[in-house]
C-alpha cells in the first residue's frame, strides 16, 4: 500500500520523506496528520507534532451517529445467501428456539379464590380481572436457552473443554515481541540497552549510529489478489488451533455463569410475615366472656398496619352463657393464632391487644373494680359477680364494651432474640424463663406474704413498669438495620404479659394510641401513673410460619391447601396487610373487600345515652336488603348481615375503634350504600312481665351511598344524622342534603364521623386509570364515534399521571388491554390515532416501572415485566374484553380451570345457610364454561400478526365510518400464522 511504501522509504531515505508525508491529506485513510517541514537536518518525519485538545462532541465537530443495521431487513434481503452461507447458523436466529406453551396455574387454597358473583357479573374490567387472576400461565420456552449458560451439565462441558485447551497451550512455543521499553525497570542498565528504544521513549537516540531494518523487497513484488489470499489462507492454516476460543483464560466458574435465573410467576408480595398463637387468655376473676382484638400500629408512621384479628380463650363453661345470641358458630371464628405480614419492619412496630367484655350496667371503671380485688373476694362476693355476670350475658350478650389494652413491641423481641451479633438470649426457653421470672417478680403470692390490696396493685404496676421498660430500652438500643436483617426464620418467642391498663373511654381513638406508645418507647412509669393495671395473663408464642402449614385461610376465609377434611383442628388465619408506605407488586389474586371505621359521635343535644352503632352493608332499601357480607368476630357465624359497635356506657360522645369488614359484591351499583343506625341501649332489668332481651330505642341513622358519579365512596365522611326513618330513594341522596321532610339533629350539622377504606384488586381506586377502563371497555374493540376515540387516547395519555402503586398493581390488566389497541383497526382518522398513543403510553408505563428501581436482576432487568412476558402476556387476537374462558386445567392433582362454573357459588351457598364457612369441596371435574361473551383459547404457539386485505363485502361490517373519509376503504382482518 501506498502507507507501508513511503514508510520504508522514511525508514532509508528520513530527509526526502519529508514531503512525501506533508501531503499525507491525499491518501483519506492515512491516520497520520500532515507535518510541517522542520529545518533540522536529523528530524524524524514519523514524530507528529502537538496536536491540539480534544473538542468535545457538539461544540466545534460534528460527528453523524451511524443507524444500527436492521437485522430483519438485512436477512429479509440477504436469504439466498445466508443459505448457502456455512456459518449461518452464527448469524441466524434458530427457527425452533422459542415456543409458547400452557402451565397449569397451581393455587394456594383448595378451590379457586374467586366468588360467584365474580364470575357471574357483567362487568368487563372485573371479568377481564378474574380471568387474569385464574388463567393458566403462558411460559415461553426457549430450546437453547441453555447455551447462555443457565444449564450446569453445558457449563461442565465447556469448563472441561476450556480445561484441556489450556494444557494444550502450554506446550505452544514461547514467541519474542519487541516492546518500547523494558517491562521490569528493576532490571541491569546492560539488559535495558538489548531493547529497541523509539525516539518517543528517548530524543537522544543517534539516527547515523542506528541499524536500518532488514527491507521487506516481497511487498514491492507485483502479484496476484488470488494469490495473495492463498498464501495468507496457508499461513493462517499453519499450527491453527482447533479451538480458538479456547485460548482464553479460564474463567471463574461462578463468574461464568450469566445470572439470568428464572423469573418466578407473579405472585403477592411478601414481607417479614409472623405467626402469632395465643395460648392463654384470662384474667385473675374468670367469670364472664372476655374477647381479644389483635392488630399491628406503626407507631413512627402512626398508622395501623393490618386488619383485625378477633379472638377469645374463653373455655366452653364460658362460652355458652352466649347462646341465646349466637345462632351458629363457625370453624373461622374459632381461629386462636395469625399470620401477619409485615412489609416494612421497623424497631416501632407494635401488636396491640385490646380487650373487650360484654355490656353491663355500669361504666368501664366499676366494670374493673371486681378485677383488681379478685383475689381478696370472699366466695359469698364472688358468687354475687357470677350471677350479675351471667344476667348480663342473657340480657345484653351481643353488645360489648371496652375493657383494657397492651401493647408488645414484637420486632424489637425478635431482634434481640436472634443469635449473632445484636441478639439476645438463645431462643424461646430463655426469653420464656425471662419473662416468667420478671412475672414471679410482680406476682406477690410467689414472694411470700399476701399484702393489701392497694400495695398489691402498686407493685404488680411497679413491676409492669420494670418489664415494660426492659423492652423499651432494646427498642430504643435497635438500629434499622437490624430491624431488615431480620431473617423469615427468627427463633420462636414466647411472650407472658401479666398486666393490661385499664381503657379509658375518652381515649378510643388512634391518636391517643399512637401518643401512648410514644411514652411507651420512652419510659413506662407515666403509663403507670395514667392507667390503672389490671392483673391477667396473655401468653402469645410468636414464630415464622413454616411452609405447607395445614390447616390455614387467607384474609378472605379462603381455604389454603393443606387443609384437613376432618375440620377439628382450630384455623389459622392470615391477616391482610395495610402497608404504611407503596408497595409495587401486581395483583395476582382476587380482593374485594370493604373496611369501616365509625370515629366519633356528639349525640349531646339528642337523648340517648348508652347509644350503639349498627352497621349494615345494603343493596337496597327495605330492611331485607341488607346483605350478609360482613365478616364476623370470634364466636360467631363468618358473615352477618349487621355489626355493633362497643358500646360506651352514659356517654353522649362515644369514641369508636371498630373495625367492619366487609366482603363487596364483585359489580356496585347505585342502591349500594352504608347504613348506620344509632339505638339507645337499655342496661336495666326489665320490668315484670317484660322479655329479659328488649329490642334498643331507635335514636337516628344516616347513611353513605357507595357509588356517586360513577365513582366509589372512600374517605373521611362527617355526617348529618336524622332522627327519623329514612325515606324513599334516600340511598342515592348524600346526608349533606337536606331533605325538608326529615328532622335533623342538631340542625343538620355533621355529629358523626366515618372513614372508609378498601383493599380491592378488581377496582383499582385511582381516577385516571378508571377513565382509560370505561372509555375502552365502551367501545368493546369497536369503533366509536369521532368524541368517543378522542377520548380514549386522551384516557391513555393520562395514564401517566396515574398514581404509580396503583398503575404497578393493575399493570398486567392495562398492558393487556393498550396492546390490544395496537392492532385495533384503524379505519377513520380518529381511530387511526389511537394505536400510535396507546403505543406512547405502553412506552411511558414501561419507563415508569424501571424508574423505580424495583426488583432488578444483576443485568437490570426488571422482575416485574419480565414476569408478566414471561407468564402473563397473550396475543391480543379473537379475544373481546369481557370474554369468558371455557378451558379445564389439572392443578395438584384435582381438575381445575382458569374459573369454576359460574353456577357454583360457593361464597352465596355459605351466607345463604347462614353464614358458614367457605368449605364447598370440588369434587370430580367441573366442566368450566363462561357466559357474557365468546369463549376464546389462547395460542399454544407463537402467533405473528399481519394484516390482510379484503374484497369489500367479504368481512364483518365495520359500522360507524368517519364521513370524512373519501371512497371505498378496503377492509382488513387479523390472519393467525
């Protein structure tokens, strides 16, 4: 080449190569920059001279950025010679690398989590919802996917391989290379002068003195290309290796391997979960019925961190003074130990037990009385408590009224629990023999000496205090980090409480909750002093659930397998979660539950006094129309159809900590509402001749309609209570109208106050991703007049300001139905804007989940979209929106499908007997059909969507035609290949 001619010639003749290089700009492929002609007679011509700094891009240069070459295109162009190409096989893509194909879709309860209204509404977004939830898995399969080293048997092959390559390679010749300098610097000043040193390395180099290079006169014969070639194909041929990559230094095995792990099926998230069984309830006077309420508070967040968890230890003798008011008692109800999950644990994560006892006439200070000196009663004493305890039990056994409250910091127990460092103790013998020596402590009788009453009190407080304080250190001692390095399999705990504080009436709410555990971490000597303690004893064994645990339900009373037939083993439950912060995980099972919280009620200028709170869930307004969807307590049927709130003797001003589960109907309509009647309790003995059981004294009501404008009522609610009936169509009118007919108390101003929750993974609560759901469901893959297709893309360009956790939780549902715009047909001008935006915004919600940095693998993948194309994503062909599914799976042994039939119902078969237990069992196969619309199957192979034109005429109508559209359109329909 011209290059290598001149730079022989610079290497003989420096002084006239000079201007042959200067005109260097005349060979576009030099690298080397023209150099100005120098006066000195010994200058190097190769030495360039200073070169000015780099520019950066943009300023000064402009650089084009080459467009990457489209794969398709060019093997769409290049296929005849790709097929006669031998080494096709590195280029192309094997033709039977991916498939798609069925996994049956394994459930963790017995049957199918879905009710039967689910599966019978006629709601498109809750079908389209339960066929997500239901339908077996899509998994693509890739037949070489092993070759990316994932397979242990291919990576043992190459290692041997690269093993033996790497003997072979030392038997190769050793090669000498010339360097610019020494490599060892340490080395002798003579073995430095053997190397060839470059005038860049040193300027005094003496050119007359130096040797020329042997001339290369091959590379000025003139031959031919083909022989040229062939002899380079010889040279290349001689002592090749037949492993070439082998040569490469063996790596480390574990290095190797690409960490592309298998990306597990969607699933719910889970915490730090927690398997908390009472074994012993009872307080020192066991006369009556005492029942326990469980819950999890935050108390940094000050927020409640899970549902109630209603529960009582009551021995049988006990339990049945209930009878008159309890009709049946279902397995549920009887669950003595929980599952909760906790997804951010903290070091201020309290369990708050409070205790509940039936209404008696009285307030809650001469309820406790009888508690505090139970152990001084003479038996004459005692007798008379029994009988005044079971008079109130026939009288008012279904209303209750607050007793006294605890409070354990369990994390922080935990913590210091585990071995390692930051633990204490060895496990649950030590901390149980720890807690029962502190109780010994409290407990005078074990010291010896029966003291006074009062002095007895004063210690058993002093030595609450010491336990109590004894936490709140180790709380105040354990950092956050421990906290999230507690591991799921923690060392069981056994906890002993032996003194509860008196609950005070006018400090019911969360607030005065949250300040008193704020006390709590401080010190527990103000506790003392504020609350009177009342002796008892709990005995809470905490532990981390073990897998295939038998015989537990979810939140939603559903069966998880293994569960016994026999059904004489007491349940445990899980206990549904309300996380203090976003949680971003995918719905994969099917919620729809509804959370009531009275608050507060100023009845001061009405005339009740013992006032209780009825709430009903109604569909209607006759009094029939009141749903049993309520999920009972401890002792009692699953659901009811009204709930009561303790109730607060002679107090005009009650304060509520209720909690009222419901179970929504999968569709609301508009005669959906809350009713909550307010009743006068009567807690005196009847006259004679009078039922011992007396119906209470209506006081008021007022109500909440579910559904309003389209949208479901959640919230805070201050409402206008009436002390009348209400009317006709009231259901539909807010409390905040007021109806001229009615009387209301105190003016019409709000006395009463209410919140409102839900946990529902069929409704997703958010305003903008509710508008994208009703304007595509509208159109039902149709199209839709010119207003209508406007709003649909501008529906899809606000879903980004969606409320993220909202957009992750129902993102599978929104990805499915924005791909199924893409190939919507696009016929008029309005329509054919919509695939374009519904493409934006799949771009938008793609970017969003990877900006939040969750569950990323080592390659940056996202966890959660590689899940939902891994298992989840269809082909969006044949399918409309509200279709049902009519395929049948075999699942664990047992023939299930995507849905049961829509005529087994087993949640309405269970409140329809009363309220029992969800314990319908499937037996045999169930043929699994669908109704509301056509039943589709999903591809079993990967399917490629084209488009084929049509004659006019051949195809299915398409009815509404932009009239700006000019001339015959011709029709297109999918084609499956």
């Amino acid at each position: 080449s011209p290059l290598v001619f001149c730079f022989l010639l610079s290497l003989s003749l420096p002084v006239f190569c000079v201007p042959l290089f200067s005109l260097s700009p005349l060979f576009p492929f030099s690298p080397l920059p023209p150099l100005p002609f120098s006066p000195l007679p010994f200058s190097f011509p190769l030495l360039p001279s200073p070169q000015p700094p780099l520019q950066p891009i943009g300023s000064q240069l402009s650089m084009e950025l080459a467009d990457p070459i489209d794969y398709e295109k060019f093997v769409a162009e290049n296929n005849k010679i790709l097929e006669e190409d031998p080494h096709r096989e590195m280029l192309v893509f094997p033709e039977d690398d991916v498939s798609v194909t069925t996994l049956p879709r394994k459930f963790r309860t017995v049957e199918i989590p879905v009710p039967g209204s689910a599966k019978r509404t006629d709601d498109p977004l809750v079908r389209d919802c339960v066929r997500s939830y239901t339908q077996d898995w899509n998994v693509v399969n890739r037949k070489y996917g092993s070759f990316h080293g994932q397979d242990d048997n291919i990576l043992s092959r190459r290692f041997s391989t690269c093993r033996r390559t790497m003997e072979y390679t030392k038997l190769l010749p050793k090669h000498d290379y010339e360097v610019d300098s020494p490599s060892d610097m340490s080395m002798p000043e003579e073995e430095k002068k053997k190397y060839r040193q470059s005038i860049t390395s040193n300027v005094d180099y003496n050119l007359d003195q130096a040797e020329s290079d042997e001339l290369l006169l091959e590379l000025l014969e003139e031959k031919d290309d083909m022989e040229v070639d062939h002899d380079n194909l010889r040279s290349r041929s001689e002592n090749r290796h037949p492993s070439l990559f082998g040569l490469y230094p063996l790596p480390n095995r574990e290095d190797a391997k690409e960490n592309r792990l298998p990306v597990p099926p969607p699933a719910e998230a889970q915490g730090l979960k927690l398997h908390v069984k009472v074994s012993e309830l009872r307080f020192d006077l066991n006369i009556e019925p005492i029942f326990a309420v469980m819950a999890l508070y935050d108390a940094r967040e000050k927020k409640k961190i899970s549902e109630s968890f209603h529960l009582d230890c009551n021995p049988s003798e006990i339990t049945h003074m209930l009878d008159d008011h309890v009709e049946e008692r279902s397995m549920a109800s009887l669950s003595r130990s929980a599952i909760f999950n906790i997804s951010y644990p903290s070091g201020d994560v309290f369990l708050i037990v409070k205790i509940e006892k039936v209404l008696q006439q009285g307030d809650i200070t001469e309820a406790v009385e009888p508690y505090l000196k139970a152990r001084d009663l003479d038996k004459k004493t005692l007798e008379k408590h029994k009988l005044s305890a079971n008079y109130f039990c026939q009288q008012l056994g279904q209303y209750r009224m607050p007793f006294a409250w605890t409070a354990i910091n369990v994390l922080d127990i935990i913590a210091g629990n585990q071995g390692g460092p930051g633990g204490s103790g060895t496990g649950q013998e030590s901390r149980e023999s720890t807690l029962e020596r502190r109780r010994s402590e409290m407990n005078p009788d074990k010291r010896g000496g029966t003291p006074e009453p009062n002095r007895r009190r004063d210690t058993r407080s002093g030595s609450m205090s010491s336990v109590n304080r004894s936490i709140s250190e180790e709380s105040q001692t354990t950092s956050e980090s421990s906290m999230a390095n507690i591991s799921q399999n923690f060392r069981p705990v056994t906890l002993t409480v032996n003194v509860f504080f008196k609950q005070e009436s006018d400090k019911l709410s969360d607030e005065d909750l949250f300040k008193n555990l704020a006390e709590m971490k401080k010190t527990n000597s103000i506790l003392n002093r504020k609350f009177r303690s009342i002796p008892g004893n709990l005995k809470v064994d905490i532990s981390a659930p073990y897998e295939n645990m038998a015989c537990c339900m979810t939140s939603n009373l559903w069966e998880i397998e293994p569960f016994p037939d026999n059904r004489t083993r007491r349940p445990t439950r899980e206990v549904e979660e309300f996380p203090p912060r976003e949680v971003y995980n995918p719905y994969s099972t099917y919620k729809n539950m509804l959370y009531i919280y009275p608050q507060a009620l100023d009845f001061r200028s009405g005339k009740g006094r013992n006032v209780g709170v009825k709430v009903q869930f109604m569909a209607g307004e006759d009094r029939e129309d009141a749903l049993p969807c309520i999920y009972g307590k401890s002792c009692s049927a699953t659901y009811l159809r009204e709930a009561w709130c303790p109730v607060l003797y002679h107090n005009k001003q009650p304060e509520f900590y209720e909690e009222v589960k419901v179970e929504l109907p999968a569709k609301i309509t508009e005669k959906h509402h809350l009713l909550f009647t307010f009743y006068q309790v009567s807690c005196q003995k009847p006259r004679p001749g009078e039922p011992l059981i007396q119906e209470p004294a209506f006081l008021g009501c007022t109500w909440i309609p579910m559904l309003q404008m389209g949208k479901i009522q959640l919230g805070n609610f201050h409402l206008c209570v009436t002390a009348d009936h209400p009317p006709h169509a009231y259901s539909q009118i807010s409390t905040d109208t007021a109806l001229p007919s009615l009387k209301w108390i105190d003016g019409h101003k709000p006395i009463f106050k209410a919140a409102v929750s839900m946990v529902s993974s069929i409704h997703p609560q958010d305003p903008h991703i509710e508008e994208f759901t009703n304007r595509f469901y509208e159109l039902h893959n149709m199209l839709g007049t010119e207003l209508q297709e406007k709003q649909l893309g501008y529906s899809m360009t606000q879903l980004q300001e969606a409320d993220p956790e909202r957009t992750v939780q129902f993102l599978h549902i929104l990805l499915n139905n924005l791909c199924s715009l893409l190939v919507r047909p696009c016929v008029t001008g309005e329509s054919a804007e919509v695939p374009p935006k519904a493409f934006e915004a799949i771009i938008r919600m793609v970017n969003m989940v990877h900006c939040l940095g969750l569950f990323c693998d080592k390659h940056d993948r996202n966890i959660i979209l590689t899940s939902y194309i891994q298992f989840v994503f269809t082909t969006p062909l044949g399918q409309h929106p509200a279709s049902a599914f009519n395929r049948t799976a075999t699942i664990q042994g047992k023939t299930r499908g995507s849905s049961s039939s829509l005529e087994d119902d087993s949640y309405n078969q269970s409140v329809e007997k009363g309220g029992s237990m969800r314990n319908h069992q499937e037996e045999g196969r169930v043929q699994l059909t669908g109704r509301g619309g056509r039943g589709s199957r999903r591809p079993a192979k990967p399917r490629l969507l084209v488009t084929e034109d049509l004659p006019r005429g051949a195809g299915p109508p398409v009815d509404r035609v932009s009239p700006k559209s000019s001339g015959p359109r011709p029709q297109q329909r999918l084609v499956l290949l």
